[in-house]
C-alpha cells in the first residue's frame, strides 16, 4: 500500500474521491488520511479529493438531470426510501442542501434529486464543491493536529 500511495497518490486520491461520490460503496477519508501521515502536501491533497468527490457528484446530478429514476435504479441503486428523504430535504430547504451532499447515505441522493429538479449548474456546483471542499479541509486539519501529537 505504502508503494501506492508514493508511486500513484494524487491521482490514487483523485480517483477514489471520484468513485466514492458515484457507483461504489466507498469512503476516500481513510486514503487523504493516509497520504498526510505519510508526508503528501495538504494543499494538493485536499484541491484534488474535492475536485474528484465534487466531479463524482457532478455525475449524479447529470443522471438525475437526464434520466431520473429510471438511470437511479439501473446504475445507481439508490433505495427509494433514500431518495425520498433527499427529495423532501430538497424540497424543504431547497438547493442549500447541497451544501450537505458530501454526507455518507444522503449526498449522493441529494445530487441526484438536484439534477432531477434541474437546479442551475453553477449555483450547484459552486455549493457542492463548497460542502466537500470544507469536509475534506477539515478532515485535513484533524489529521494534522492528531498526528502533530
């Protein structure tokens, strides 16, 4: 592991931070943690896992916006009940909830409901890459200070 995260990192961290927002069961937390206790820059590291996560939302949004439901259940999977409960987000505090799309179980839902309900593409991403830019910052700086310790 530590060969990979030398040889192929940013581009490593820029793919799973991708796949983690779209068709895979995964997390890209455990690799930026990973790549800052081994010495990679913060910067970089945080710019290039909000750029993949943002990007891989930006997918959502363009399946909920060009095929709804239908391309949900056949590429996504997303319960129905998981759905639901994004949309009423949505529908009750309106595209703000994007802002929250970087969370486990509903972000994902939430970008898609946003294409569905064709929110404007740049107030979109501006506030996905907003949410998932503070997460990993923050994500970034706990690991600092825990490994300044």
């Amino acid at each position: 592991m530590t060969e990979l995260l030398q040889n192929y990192d940013l581009m490593t961290l820029f793919i799973v931070s991708f796949l983690a927002a779209t068709l895979l069961p995964l997390g890209s937390e455990w690799l930026l943690v990973a790549m800052l206790l081994n010495g990679t820059s913060p910067l970089p590291c945080v710019v290039v896992a909000t750029c993949g996560n943002s990007l891989g939302g930006a997918t959502n949004y363009v399946i909920g916006r060009g095929g709804g439901e239908w391309l949900n259940r056949k590429l996504l999977h997303i319960k129905p009940q998981r759905l639901e409960q994004a949309r009423n987000w949505f529908n009750r505090y309106g595209s703000w909830t994007l802002l929250l799309s970087w969370l486990p179980v509903i972000g994902d839902p939430l970008c898609l409901v946003s294409g569905m309900l064709k929110t404007p593409w740049l107030r979109f991403m501006i506030l996905v890459v907003c949410g998932k830019g503070l997460r990993y910052t923050g994500l970034m700086l706990a690991t600092i200070e825990m490994g300044s310790l």
